[in-house]
C-alpha cells in the first residue's frame, strides 16, 4: 500500500471532492423526498420532536339579540391544542471500496479519486433516496399485496403495484407478512419467511424469488423490506388513511381535524371529477392552499387525455406544463390550484392529494456519509476483507401537523 492510500486520505480526498455538491446526485424522480423540506438544524431534536396541532376551535361564544344589553356571557370553551411528538427512525446503506481500486484513487488526485467512486457513490444517494421515498409514501403499509403465487413467483395486485418500488429490486431482501399485520403495531403479525429477489417483470407485475415459495404465502399477503417492519415511519398513506389508534401520540378516533380524508375512485379511472370531489373533503376541512395530487404513471396518462376540461391557460404557461408530454397539469378546484404529477412510486389503485405545506421532515439527520460521533472519517477499514466500508446514514421520519388537509384516492382502476 503507498503512503497516500491510508483512511485519512480517502477521507480527505472525499470532503474535498464531493462536499456539498451530493446533493446534486439525487435524481429527480423522488418527488416527495425533493418537495418536503428537511427540519433545518437549530429545530432538530435531540430526541422527540414535539409539535403543538390544533384539534378543536374555540366555542365560547355568547348570541344576543338587538334589544338586549348587558347580558351575561356563556362560560369560555377552551379549544383544543395537543402536542404531537415524533422522532426519526434510522436508516443505514452499506458499500464497500476495494484496495485495489482505492490504491488508484487515493494519489492526492481529487480527479481520480471522482473517477474511481462516483458511480459507488451515485448509486448508494440514489438506492438510499429511493428507499426514503417509498417509506415516505409507504411506510408501515408494504411494498405491494400478493395477488396469486406460482412455484417461486409472486403476482402483485392490480392496485398495489407500483413499478418504481420494483425496478432494479433484483437481489433485494424482502419479507412477506400476514394482511393483518398491515398499519399496525407488531405483536400479533405473523411472518410467512424471508426471500430474496431473483427478477422482475414490471409488465406481468410479477416477482421471482431464488426459493421455491411455501404453501403458507396466500393472497392478500403483503410484501415488505428485509427489516422494515416495525421499523419505519408512518408514511403518507398511514398518515392520511389511519382513522382510529394514536398518530404521532394524539388519539385520531377523538379529533376530525387529525384524520386524513378518503375518496373511493369506484374502480374506474381517475378524472379532474374525481379529483375535484377529493379535494372537497379537505377544503370542508379547512383546506385553502395548494395541493400536489401524485399519481401512478398509468393514471397520470388517463389524466392528461382529461386535461382539456379544467386546464389553465394564462401569463405563467410553459412547455413543462400544459404541451404535448407535459410534467404536470395545474388546474384550480374550490382550494386554489391543484398541480398533478406522476410518479413511479405512487401505486396504480391510489393517488395523494397533499397539502405539502402541513408535511416536513423530522429527525437527526438527512443523509450523509458522515458517521456519528467520527466527524469527517467516512470510511472505515474491514477487519476481514481487504476492502474499505462507506456507509451512508439518514435518521428521520416524516410529520404531517394537519392530516385532515389531505386526502386518499383509492379503487382506481386505469383506463388501458
């Protein structure tokens, strides 16, 4: 090994040649994880976030009529305010650096150590991202249901298949649970084993694992990470869909304003009508702001044959909104205006309706290479390969102070 191939010039040459600029390597294809800002560092926890919520307005009012005077005045009826708390759940990517190819890098040149781990590093921020995102729409809920299962291969359903979750999942570690087990708190699930993906075919919407499946794993089933369950956050779809049971310690079954609203699609495609009624149960609500409505790429395509109906046409058009291939549609509903994007994450029977005004970030921190407690020391030696280990850290969760700002499409069914 030379002299300039020891851990300390891996991690100085690593400062110096990515710095700030990894934030330019997550892709854009994570919506959420761009959209919704992280808690910036002089409001992070040290342990719990607390948020104050209002759940109940002020009722102590007196009514009087015109010829009435001094008229005595009904006792104050104190509205509601709870604190909500919330604190981040962590999550570790592992990537190994060879000898060999750090040898090569760590010459004190800052190019060719780029040249050497920019694909290695690109691809942990954009696996980590990924995983982020999906935990932010998914967490507690899983990656899909189980619709039949042949020999070694899982069909998903219709509805929870989304082709983001499972592009490029070959060789990931899933494990498959009981549907009772779903949006609730471990204790009473029942794990049906753990697999490991072999490949994908996102048209048949099909999963072959490197096992023959057991007899156990039935329809209805639902698939999850490795480790995630019980593990993860809430994401968007608990957090709007949970109508009972405590959400971020406040007890939803209590209070309208904390329960997230739901719009069934009555399994047909999705429309500017549909959508239009969705967000009528927020605004009955309180809802008077803007609202991303994301949804699956097969329903956006429904979506934009629609778009004649109710799309805008004024000083801030662009060709990235309302041409031929447009990245989104704006149209104004009875909330202001309502921006539709797709998303390969977002599965094909739902589509979110979010205030992203009421959603953040909540945590120790975003990701980052840095270890804990190691300051700028990013790699650590292998005690039994002749490699070196990068390890990629995010510790957070996401909050949502208004859920019932927010709606939840469900039984979509997409036009083919």
């Amino acid at each position: 090994m030379s002299t300039a191939n020891k851990i300390s010039s891996l991690n100085g040459l690593f400062k110096e040649t990515y710095g700030d600029s990894l934030k330019e390597l997550i892709p854009d294809g994570v919506k959420l994880l761009n959209k919704i800002k992280f808690m910036s560092k002089d409001k992070q926890p040290g342990n719990l976030y607390h948020q104050p919520v209002i759940l109940g307005m002020e009722h102590g009012v007196t009514f009087a009529s015109s010829d009435e005077d001094a008229f005595n005045l009904n006792p104050a009826v104190s509205g509601v305010i709870k604190d909500a708390t919330i604190k981040g759940n962590p999550v570790v990517m592992r990537s190994l650096l060879g000898y060999v190819a750090a040898g090569r890098a760590a010459q004190g040149d800052k190019q060719s150590f780029k040249d050497a781990t920019k694909f290695l590093v690109a691809n942990m921020l954009r696996s980590m991202a990924k995983k982020l995102e999906v935990q932010m729409l998914y967490g507690q809920m899983g990656y899909g249901e189980v619709s039949s299962v042949s020999t070694d291969t899982i069909t998903i359903t219709t509805a929870e298949w989304a082709p983001g979750i499972w592009a490029g999942a070959e060789g990931m570690p899933i494990e498959i649970r009981d549907a009772a087990s779903v949006g609730v708190t471990p204790g009473s699930s029942v794990s049906r084993g753990e697999f490991t993906v072999k490949s994908v075919d996102l048209e048949a919407r099909t999963v072959q694992l490197t096992v023959v499946i057991p007899a156990s794993v039935v329809s209805t089933d639902v698939i999850f990470h490795k480790g995630a369950f019980g593990n993860e956050f809430p994401g968007v779809h608990k957090i709007i869909s949970q109508s009972s049971g405590t959400l971020f310690g406040i007890n939803v079954g209590d209070y309208n304003l904390f329960r997230g609203n739901a719009y069934a699609a009555g399994a047909a495609a999705l429309s500017f009508t549909k959508l239009n009624l969705a967000a009528s149960r927020a605004v009955e609500k309180g809802l008077d702001s803007k609202l991303l409505a994301m949804v699956n790429p097969r329903g956006w395509a429904n979506m934009l044959s629609d778009q004649a109906a109710l799309r805008r046409y004024d000083g801030s058009y662009s060709s990235a909104e309302l041409t031929q291939g447009s990245k989104s549609i704006k149209f104004f509903s009875q909330n202001g205006e309502i921006e539709i994007e797709p998303s390969i994450y977002v599965k094909e029977g739902y589509c979110f309706l979010l205030s992203l005004e009421d959603f953040f970030r909540v945590g120790s921190t975003d990701m980052t290479f840095k270890r804990p407690g190691q300051g700028d020391e990013f790699f650590r030696d292998l005690e039994n390969s002749a490699a070196y280990e990068l390890r990629l850290y995010s510790d957070q969760a996401l909050f949502c102070c208004a859920p019932g700002r927010n709606t939840i499409i469900s039984g979509i069914v997409n036009a083919s």
